[in-house]
C-alpha cells in the first residue's frame, strides 16, 4: 500500500502553536484538520490565497532562524535548514502574480511541504504556520485598509 493509500486515522497529525498566557498557563496545540483546512482554501480567491501561502512562507523563515541562530548547528540542523528551503523555494514560485498556479496545484503543494516535513523533522513548525495562515485567512478577516 502506498502512502496515499493510509487510512486518515492512521495518518500522522500536525498540531496548532501552543500558547504560553501571563498568568503561566500554558494551552497546547490543538490538531490541524489539514483536510477541511486545504477544501476551505481551494475555495479562497486568489489574493487571499497568495497571503495564506506567504504566511507559511514567513514562519518558516523563523523556522531557519531558530536551526541556525540557537548554536550548536548540527548536521541534523543543516539538512532541516535545506528542505525547509525547498519548501520556501516551491512557495513563493506559486505566488509569482504573473504565473500563478491554480488553486488544486497550490493545495498540492502544501500537502507535499507537509509530507517533507515529517521526513525531515519540521512538521511543528508546518502545523503551527498552517493554523496561523488558516486562521487570517479562512474566516471572515479582512485586510486592513490603508488611508
């Protein structure tokens, strides 16, 4: 049976961030219904699409700066920081506004980053940027409006 052949309760999870309150409790991540997240994204325009990609894009960018700025690096580290990469790579070819991708392609690719990335041990920081892009994204959010 090949990967894409696993029943979903099998499959593994990716989880929200944990949230740290002043008063000292700490709540921690809740699982990422990547299947309802990746539907309501298909159906996203594709503005809010780009911004939904993007802020995978920036967390995992704060993903290489915690590998490489928290010493020491290791080989480990190094080949973490490569595939991260490779996923920024993917990411910010898609949202080039004159050769777009389509929606299915763009769901795609992110359920591609989220296999990378229990492969080669990023899925916290995947699970915590698809929940945080969900959440400005899929709801009834708006950008704010300049002046």
């Amino acid at each position: 049976m090949n990967k894409n052949d696993a029943p979903k309760e099998t499959a593994r999870k990716l989880y929200g961030p944990t949230v740290e309150y002043a008063d000292g409790r700490v709540v921690p991540g809740q699982p990422v219904n990547v299947e309802r997240v990746l539907t309501q994204f298909e159906h996203l325009d594709a503005d809010t699409r780009s911004a939904f990609l993007c802020i995978i894009a920036h967390d995992l960018t704060v993903a290489i700066r915690s590998v490489v700025f928290d010493p020491p690096v290791t080989e480990t580290g190094l080949e973490r920081v490569k595939w991260i990469n490779e996923a920024l790579h993917r990411l910010t070819s898609c949202v080039n506004p004159y050769k777009r991708w389509s929606a299915r392609d763009e769901a795609m690719l992110i359920r591609g980053i989220i296999e990378n990335s229990f492969e080669h041990g990023f899925d916290g920081w995947v699970g915590r940027a698809i929940a945080v892009a969900a959440g400005n994204t899929t709801g009834a959010k708006q950008p704010v409006q300049s002046e």
